[in-house]
C-alpha cells in the first residue's frame, strides 16, 4: 500500500519508527515527545504487514505486538513517567478507525490531566453517547 503512512512511515515527515520487531514497529509523532503535551509519551504499534484491523493479524503479529509493548512501556516510563496507561485498538469506521491499517494506540497518563481517572469506558457511558432508538 504505497499511500499507507504505516506502511511507508516516511511519508509522515513528523512520525518516527520509535523500535521494530520481526513484524511490527512503534511509531510516534514528534508532538509526543513534547513534555506536557496532551498525547506525551503516546504512539502506536502497527503491523509491518499492512492488515486493516485486529481481527486480520495474524498470531505472529499478535505475539510481536506483545513483546514490544513490553519494550515500548519501559521506554515510555524511563522518559516520560506517566501514572497510567490507556491502551486499545480502534476497528471500523464507527470504531473510530481513520487509517485502515491495523494500529494499536499506547497512551500514556498522568495525574495533573482534567480526564485524569477516566478511563476508555468513559465517553461511552456518557449520556452524549445513548443509543437513539430505531422504533
């Protein structure tokens, strides 16, 4: 996928391939790295391969995705000591997803954000978030 900015992170001027595995990489955008920024620290592990959502990785990817996660919290604790994390793939348009390419957001927090607490769950519980009702 030639106009993939996962699949080619160079065409993103501002991401950079943070670590790599055998069949994923950690990306992160140059505004994370920007202490007290709203998204600190944050980033995202991708397959190497491009595959739309979750559900297509295959066990090997799911593996890797693992053993970097490990390597990317302890590079994100050491830099930007966060208090928490939120961590979550988004599938499918009304999932959220706006790159269809699989990619699994590392978000770190911290204790001094207005949403600090909050958890994923949050927006979905809200009332802004009831169902309208198709009767």
């Amino acid at each position: 996928m030639k106009d993939c900015v996962f699949c080619n992170p160079n065409l993103e001027a501002n991401q950079k391939v943070i670590f790599i595995n055998e069949h994923c990489m950690f990306l992160q955008l140059e505004q994370a790295q920007v202490k007290g920024s709203q998204l600190e620290g944050a980033g995202l592990i991708v397959p190497n391969e491009h595959r739309e959502t979750a559900f297509d990785l295959t066990k090997e990817e799911w593996n890797a995705t693992f053993s970097l996660l490990q390597d990317v919290k302890k590079y994100i604790d050491e830099k930007h000591q966060p208090q928490g994390y939120n961590l979550g793939w988004n599938c499918g348009e009304i999932g959220g997803q706006h790159i269809f390419h699989a990619h699994f957001h590392v978000i770190p927090r911290y204790s001094e954000e207005p949403l600090a607490g909050k958890g994923i769950r949050y927006m979905f519980k809200g009332t802004e978030n009831e169902r309208i009702s198709s009767e």
